[in-house]
C-alpha cells in the first residue's frame, strides 16, 4: 500500500481560527482583516486592524491581547481613521497597516495604504502609544502599497519596502530617505515569475521583514491569475543584512495557501494575507497574523529556524536584478 509524501508545513494554523471577525467588534463592522502587529513594551500583543464598514471604506482599531491569542481588549471607537479633509490620499479609507518599532525615533512607524480617487498609494504615520498619531502622508504615489520600515537604518538611511504596479508589472521595490520625508534610490528586489508559477501576475511584501543572524526574511504574498479569480499564497526569501538589495535565496515554492473555509470563502475569496508578524520571547518563534477571505484575523506559528532551513533546502539565488549580485 503507497502512502502519499505530504509536503512539509512551515506555519501551522491555531485550532481557534478565526481568532477576531467582526462578530467581536464594540461597533458595527462589516469585516475585520489584514491587521498589522506589534509586541508593545510590556509584553501585551497588539493588532492594528482593518475594519471595512458597509460603504466599503476602512480604518483602523486596535485590539489588544496579554496572550496574543485570545482575550482581546478592542478600542471602543477607530484607533486611526482617515482624514479626507487633511490628506486628500485617504478619501476612500487607509487599508492595510504594517507596524515597525524604530528605535532610534522611539516610536512605532505605521505604513499603510491610503486609498482615493488616484488610486492606493503609500502613507506613513507615528505614534508612541497607539492614541496618538502623527501622519507623515503620502510617501510613495499611486499605484503603490504593501509597504513596511525597516526597524533600524541601512547606510546611513531608513529603507522602505513598498509595490508600485503599472500595467505590466507588480514587483517589490526598495527606497531610501534621510528624513521619512523624503524618498530615492528606488530600485526592484523581487520580480513576479510570470507564466504558470504561483507568484506570476504580482509578488507583494506581506508583513514587515524579520531581521535574523543571516539575513533579513521576507514573507511575501504572490498573486496567480486563474479562471476562477486570483489566488493568493506566500513565498519565502532572504536578504542580505547590510545590504537589502541582495537576495540570497528565493523559494521556488509557495509554503502557505488558502485551505480553511475561513479563507476560501468570504468576501474575496482564496485569500490568506498576512500584515503583522511578532517574535517569541524564545527569539525563534513567528507568530503570524493574516487576513481571511479578506473577512477576518486568523493566527498561524512557525519557526525562523525552520524557515531558514527550507530556504537552504528549496531556496535559489535569482538573477541579478541590476543591483548587487549574490556570490555564486
């Protein structure tokens, strides 16, 4: 009698997903998802959720948990919502945040899509205490979004990964500034595959890189354009530490998808779309928290270890892109 050789799982979902939707929230709410995260000083998780009400526009709330799992404490009102008369770039709403401690500021840097009639583009804004907040606004134009900081300074700058699309192309770009303000340098790091892989039509950064002694891991989303609608998965790579242009390995193969009825079904369908991830006191453990069906928060667990080594063992160097090169 053959068995069939499962493939190997890297993140394993939490036996109480959906862990938030918008069933919990203190205020009406059509759907909570793709929320970003953080561990705050003392120890208590926090989610930046995107809550979409029934115009279809979205803000931000924060819920809180001592455990990251369960026992959520959600702000009575939006945390951050959008400000059309200030920031013309935030008319239809702010989506998606992803959340960097930088040290050197000693504060939180929130990146996030603010999205109008021009199309999403990239926003920053900060905060000490999640109350409080100061918009830098708009730093990348449409059609840009899936941004994130980098926590401390590469040479000298603070970086941005961010994903400007055209019509032919969705890939995952670099950019550098002295100020926050002010941006340059742009360059591509990661292409979409094109053709039948699973990342063909558009690669976007999924939550904030994960600085490790090797480099720099990137969980990053592809897009695969099917008859049926797009389908989204998750891919890994690795960058150089000092020099984030550099990619030392790619994946070839995606390692998290959509299985779970509370990702296949929902408001958009096939969709497991992660913004926030925090790091175990142990200094290995990932907890990932990912956007449902564009429909609620789910939590999966893995390893940076383990994600190291599969990268080791199905990761290869891709092409030079017109930066650096890799060693062969």
């Amino acid at each position: 009698m053959s068995t069939k050789r499962a493939y190997e799982v890297l993140f394993h979902r939490h036996a109480g997903n959906p862990i938030l939707t918008a069933r919990d929230w203190p205020y009406p709410a059509h759907t909570v998802f793709n929320a970003g995260a953080t561990l705050l000083r003392d120890g208590t998780t926090l989610l930046l959720c995107r809550v979409e009400d029934r115009r279809g526009h979205s803000h931000f709330c924060a819920a809180r948990s001592k455990n990251g799992i369960d026992g959520w404490i959600i702000d009575e009102q939006p945390t951050l919502r959008p400000e059309p008369e200030l920031h013309h770039e935030e008319l239809w709403g702010i989506e998606d945040p992803r959340i960097t401690w930088v040290e050197e500021l000693a504060k939180y840097v929130i990146t996030y899509t603010a999205f109008s009639k021009d199309g999403p583009g990239v926003a920053l804004a900060l905060t000490e205490d999640f109350r409080t907040f100061e918009r830098c606004g708009l730093v990348m134009q449409p059609d840009d979004k899936d941004a994130a900081l980098f926590p401390r300074r590469i040479n000298g700058n603070f970086a941005l990964i961010h994903r400007p699309a055209t019509d032919t192309a969705a890939n995952i770009w670099i950019s550098y500034s002295p100020d926050l303000r002010n941006w340059g340098g742009h360059k591509p790091i990661l292409l979409a595959r094109k053709g039948a892989w699973w990342d063909a039509n558009k690669v976007g950064l999924s939550p904030p890189l994960i600085e490790t002694k090797r480099g720099w891991l990137m969980i990053y989303h592809g897009v695969r354009h099917t008859a049926s609608g797009s389908l989204y998965r998750l891919g890994l790579a690795l960058f150089a530490l000092d020099d984030p242009e550099l990619c030392l390995a790619r994946g070839d193969e995606w390692v998290f998808g959509p299985e779970t009825d509370y990702e296949c079904h929902g408001d958009v369908a096939n969709v497991a779309f992660p913004c926030g991830t925090t790091l175990e006191a142990d200094g290995d453990t990932i907890r990932m928290y990912y956007g449902g069906a564009d429909s609620c928060i789910a939590l999966a667990t893995g390893s940076v270890a383990a994600c190291l080594a599969w990268l080791d063992r199905n990761g290869n160097v891709p092409p030079s892109i017109g930066g650096s090169v890799a060693p062969p």
